[in-house]
C-alpha cells in the first residue's frame, strides 16, 4: 500500500522550493514524524506535516519515496506544528526553513541505529534532595507579584527595579507549576548565553530535588551532542525544566505549563539571521495555543480544573526593569497584567537603594577628556575605600579607526563600507562585519606617512587609558590597583568569561571596563559606581527605537551599582553628555521609567509607529546597488499595479542603502513597508511574496544574490 505525505524540508523563503514537498510512502506515518528523504542529490531531514488522501491519479513517478523513518521517537505535536506554521506565516519565511532550523543539528545526521542508541542511555535518578523553595522569606512586593499572578490568565509583566527579586519570583511561578502537576514543564528564556550559566546555577540549586537530568540548558554555546540531550529529554517530557536564549522558544515541550522571558526588553530575543522571528512575542503566541482547547484534548496528561483554570493552561511571565514600550502598551490598555516591584531586596530600612545618577556636562570638562575629573576623583575614592567601579562603553577594540593626518587616510574595510577597528592587543586592524583582519602597517598605504594615529576610543584604549590616569592610586592594603576589561574580545576563549566574572565577584578587580554585555543581568555585590562615558550617540540616531534602547541600557548599567545593603545610599550613577538637558538624562536620575515610557509613546503615537503602527523591512543583497534598490523598487510598482490584497492601507518607500551599505562585498538596500494595520500589512506581504519571486525571475536582477522580509524589525 502506498501512502501520500506532505513533508518539509529546510529550504530558503527566497528559493522556489519554499512550501511542503508530496513524498510517497510504504509506511503509515502521523503527521510530526521525523524522516529521510532525498532532496535532489542528497539526503536530508524532513517533517511529516499532513497525511495526503490517496491520490490515485497522481504516478508514483512524481513523488520521490522517503528512505526511513526516525523510529522511537515521538511524533512533534501538533501545537508544534501550529507554532512553526504560524511563526513561517507571520515572519514570511518557509516553513521548511523554521521547522529545521528549530531542530538540533546533530539530529539532522543520525540514522535510525545511531538515534536508537541515543535514546536508550539511561536517565540518571533524581538525587534524595529536600525541597528547599520556601526557605528563603520573601518581601511584600513579592508576595503580593506572584498572588496577582495567580489569580490572572493574562500574560503578565512583572516590572521591577533591579534588584528587585524579579529572579524569586520566576522561581516560585516555576516551583509552584511543577509541584501541582508531576509532567509539567516550564520554559525559562534569557537574552544571551552569558546569562544563561548563572542562572542555571541558581535553578540548579534550587531544584535540586528534581536532578540535573530535569534541569537542562539550550542555547547555541553548547556543543552539538549537548544540544541534542537536552532537546531529547525536554521531547520526552523527561526535563521539567529548560533553559535557554531565544531558539529555546521551539524547543519540544509535550507539558509546556509556564514560560518566563526574563529581560523581555532585550533585543537579543529577536533573529536577525534567516528566519527574523521575535521569540518574546513568539511566547505570548505559543502559550495561547499550548492553552487552547484543542490543545487540552490532545494531551495525554489533561486534567480536571485546578484552582478555577482550565486543564493545560499554559502561562507567560516577561520581566524587566526597563519594559519594551510593546509590552508596557499592552499593560496599559489591559491586554498583559502588570506586577510592579519598586523597592530593591532587604525591606524598607536596609535594602540596597538605587544609585543616585549624576549627570557630567562635557562642555565644561576639559576639551578631549575621555574620562571627566570629578568622575576619575569619585573612582578613586572608590577604590581607596575598597569599592567597585564599572566603566561602560559600548565599542570594543582599541579605536574604531586608524587615521593618517597628513593625506585623509582611514582604516577602512575593502569588503564593506565600514572601517576596520584597531586592536593594539595583536596590532592588528579588524573589521567587525566580515572578519577581514590585517597586521597595522608600519606607515601609511596611501602616502607613506609613519605618523598615523588611532582616532576615538573603544575598550581596549580605555582600559589602557584609566591605568595611566590612575596609577598612583593604591588599594587600601597599599597594593596597586587592578584593572579588568570584559568585552567580545577577552572572552572568546571557553570558560574566559567565567572566569574574569569570578574574579570582580572575589573583589580582585578594582575598576571594570566593558561593553553592554556587563551592563545587564550580572549580580556585582561590590560595585557602588557605575559610569557611561560616551552615550550621546543614540539621542540622535536615525533609528526611533535608539532613544529606547539607551533609557534601558543606562537603567541596567545603573542596577549594576549598590546591590548590597551596605553600600546602597553610597551608590552611584555617572553620566557623561554633552546634553545634559535631554528629556531622557531628566526621567533616568528619577529612575522614573513610567515617564520615560509616556512620553516615547506619545510621540510613536503622533507619527504612527510601533506599537501603533506596523512595518516590514525588504532586504535585498546584489553585487551592485542599484541592482539591489532596482529590484525591490520594481517589485514595489508590481504590487500597486496588481492592487494586492490590503494595498490600500500600506505605504511602500523608495528603496535605499542600508546604513552599512557594503559587507563582504555584497551590496545591501532595503524597503521599508508600514500599515496602521497589522492584519492589512501581513495580507499584503503574504500576496507580495509571489510577485517578489516572479520580479527576481522576469527582471535583469542577475546579480541579485537574496532577498528577505524582516517583519517588526527592530532597527530601521
């Protein structure tokens, strides 16, 4: 007997093979199977997605057969499928490519044999561990969070100032799901890997009791057999617990019951590589439809009612100091529940309270100081006293150019339009867009000049330049100062950053440097100044997310500071601008983010951005520019000529460069598309996607390599 099955396989939005493919099968297989097909020449991984009535007329000539099934392994649910079939409909991206991509690699390789072996290993038993969740007392505003939590069904945003226990009251959430159900699982999210290890740790230990075999990581830093252990045993409903960064949103989870998003602002939840999906907002979709009725009845662990919700229900907790202004919309016209924790851990009299900001004005500084005097004198105290400092500038390297003053030449990159930054570390000029690296050259290329200079600071100069302005300075105990820097350049070895962090956590770093990547989520207990030394950029930038991203970043740099009681009042906050009097330096000293958050908003409401308007970004990558922007220009006068579906309510601009307009060679425009509606904007792409293939085939684009659709980008 012949069966038909609909089946995807990873390929591109952009190829012509973009939907599920018809295979013909000896075997009866449900849809969620995992299995071999061929795909021209080779031989790859697919879905079943539905089982085809049986196409009597259709030869068996047309259909390839599948080559094997990967038996023993459990059928992807159909709320899975659901969730990669709306994530590839919404982001206009190929199913195939999502459904993949959200599979670990190394199941992409095993046979039959190899996968069989995997999953008979035994699960090791959980340890006779005490439970130890209430032993630690929980402060009012905590309690009161995760009552309100309770008794809700909305999504909810738990807003709370760093410090506040936000982490606390993930573990309760998380505690109290997996004791009232003995198969459900929780899905912990972080914005970057190196967040994940430490609040692993914390997980770890609290839930000890369930065994490591249940508590499991998923992130792209561990290694391919890591990877697929983990995705195995949270499949097989083995692992109540996962956490991971943004691709652990797709993670196979049969008893899904709560999702926590910590630091829901980050913009690091959102893919900027093929599929562009938002996986906080993909949380908000995936626990509606683990909820949903249908969802309940095809659970093998449905249940009666359980304190007045539904059987299945399935929650979602975002948490932040800093709220994406999406998020804190929807709290305010009631679609999200918000939890507010204002006051830092350790009551009313001894908490640590937040760092008072002070505002440098530049302009009264001495000219081309990098570091203010006051700021350098406050320091130094600092370090006298046996005290922490974290000094945050988000530019790595040593400078961003290497100039020659006397012909005009620069550092830049023959493969993009970018300059290469100067690393003095390996002397070396390295370009952060392709990776082209070379030696500094001894003079300059262009004239032969030996005088040429770095121009502006990143990380590395700074670091340099705070030991040479404070090298008479000692510790208390008379011993010098030290001085550590934390950046994507000191911690690319395995195990780096771990060890820099537990060396700030030993107290044997006086001064930290780094760039963004210490500015959020780390519990430093000993640092009581924080200082941002270049930030006027973003006030200005093009970009209107720019002003959001900053107001946060500078919110969790400053939670960085006074996080231990005893340090609280002393605390502080410095800011060097030469803009002192911006409406966001005036809401950061009040630590006041509901003001900050109205007033961005008024103003995204007045010119129809999100979350009051919706947009798509259409990329295109050619060898030549005008390739690039005539593409998506004639792909745009298609789509009006044809009057697609919702035309009427959408507005396409001219095509034009992208802000780094060349990488690796590639020349790169973009179109920007925006509706006041969201339902007319994805009618519209959806209609558009056909013409966008049929312009790149009838059209002189030849040169043109891809093309993709970025939908709610996050920079424009």
């Amino acid at each position: 007997m012949r069966y038909w099955l609909s089946i995807v396989v990873a390929t591109p939005a952009h190829s012509s093979v973009a939907g599920p493919l018809t295979y013909r099968s000896e075997w009866s297989l449900p849809p969620g199977s995992l299995v071999r097909v061929p795909l021209g020449k080779r031989e790859v991984l697919g879905v079943v997605w539905e089982v085809l009535p049986d196409s009597g007329d259709l030869p068996e000539t047309q259909a390839k057969a599948v080559l094997g099934a990967l038996d023993g392994l459990a059928p992807l649910s159909a709320t899975w499928r659901r969730l990669v079939g709306f994530t590839a409909s919404y982001y206009q991206r190929s199913i195939g490519e999502v459904a993949l991509a959200a599979l670990p690699p190394q199941l992409r390789e095993l046979s039959t044999v190899q996968l069989a072996r995997r999953l008979k290993r035994p699960v090791a038993p959980a340890p006779d561990t005490p439970d130890t969740t209430d032993l630690i007392a929980l402060s009012a505003e905590q309690e009161r969070a995760i009552a309100e939590f309770d008794a809700d069904t909305r999504p909810a945003l738990l807003f709370g100032a760093t410090g506040s226990g936000k982490t606390e009251v993930y573990l309760r959430a998380a505690a109290k799901v997996l004791a009232s159900d003995a198969s459900a699982q929780v899905l912990v999210m972080v914005p970057e890997i190196n967040l994940t290890p430490q609040l692993q740790a914390r997980f770890e230990e609290r839930f000890a009791h369930l065994g490591k075999a249940q508590v499991v990581a998923l992130h792209s830093g561990l290694t391919p057999a890591q990877r697929l252990k983990s995705w195995l045993a949270a499949h097989a409903g083995q692992a109540r617990l996962v956490l991971g960064t943004r691709m652990a949103i797709f993670a196979s989870l049969p008893n899904l019951r709560l999702i926590v998003v910590d630091e829901e602002h980050d913009p690091s939840y959102k893919q900027q590589e093929g599929a562009r999906y938002s996986a906080r907002d993909l949380a908000i979709y995936r626990a509606m439809i683990e909820s949903s009725p249908d969802n309940a009845a095809e659970s093998a662990d449905a249940r009666a009612t359980q304190e007045g919700k539904p059987a299945g229900m399935c929650r979602v907790l975002l948490g932040s100091a800093t709220p994406s202004l999406e998020s804190w919309q929807a709290t305010v016209v009631g679609r999200y529940q918000r939890l507010t924790m204002n006051e830092r851990i350790g009551g009313a009299e001894q908490q640590g309270s937040l760092p008072a900001v002070r505002l440098v004005d530049m302009n009264h500084q001495p000219k081309h100081c990098t570091i203010a005097p006051p700021l350098l004198d406050a320091i130094a105290q600092r370090i006298a006293r046996g005290e922490q400092s974290l000094i945050f500038l988000n530019r790595r390297g040593y400078a961003p150019v290497l100039a020659c003053h006397d012909c005009g030449w620069k550092s830049e990159c023959p493969h993009c339009s970018a300059f290469r930054v100067f690393h003095k570390i390996d002397r070396t000029l390295r370009c952060h867009h392709c990776g082209f690296t070379e030696r500094v050259p001894r003079a300059c290329p262009a004239c032969g000049n030996i005088d040429i200079a770095p121009v502006g600071k990143g990380t590395e100069r700074l670091e340099e330049h705070i030991a040479e302005l404070l090298a008479g300075v000692t510790r208390p105990d008379g011993s010098p100062l030290r001085i550590a820097r934390i950046d994507a350049d000191t911690t690319r070895l395995k195990g780096a950053l771990e060890s820099q962090l537990a060396s700030v956590h030993a107290r044997e770093v006086d001064v930290l440097v780094g760039t963004q990547m210490i500015a959020k989520g780390h519990d430093f207990r000993h640092i009581t100044l924080v200082a941002a030394i270049n930030p006027d950029g973003a006030l200005f930038s093009s970009d209107f997310r720019a002003p959001e991203r900053l107001f946060g970043l500078l919110m969790q740099a400053a939670g960085r500071a006074g996080r231990d009681a005893d340090h609280g009042e002393a605390s502080e906050m410095w800011v060097q601008t030469f803009h002192p009097q911006h409406p966001l330096f005036a809401a950061l000293k009040k630590h006041d983010y509901p003001a900050f958050a109205a007033q961005e908003l008024k103003e995204r409401e007045a010119a129809g951005m999100s979350p009051f308007g919706f947009s798509a970004l259409v990329r295109a990558e050619a060898r030549d520019q005008a390739v690039a922007q005539g593409f998506l220009n004639a792909a745009a006068a298609a789509a009006q000529t044809q009057q697609l579906p919702g035309h009427d309510a959408v507005t396409p601009y001219p095509a034009v460069p992208m802000t780094i307009q060349r990488v690796a060679n590639i020349e790169r425009a973009q179109m920007l598309v925006e509706s006041p509606s969201r339902a007319a904007l994805q009618r519209f792409l959806a209609a558009w996607q056909p013409l966008l293939h049929q312009t790149r085939q009838q059209g002189d684009f030849k040169s043109l390599v891809r093309w993709a659709i970025d939908v709610d980008p996050l920079a424009i």
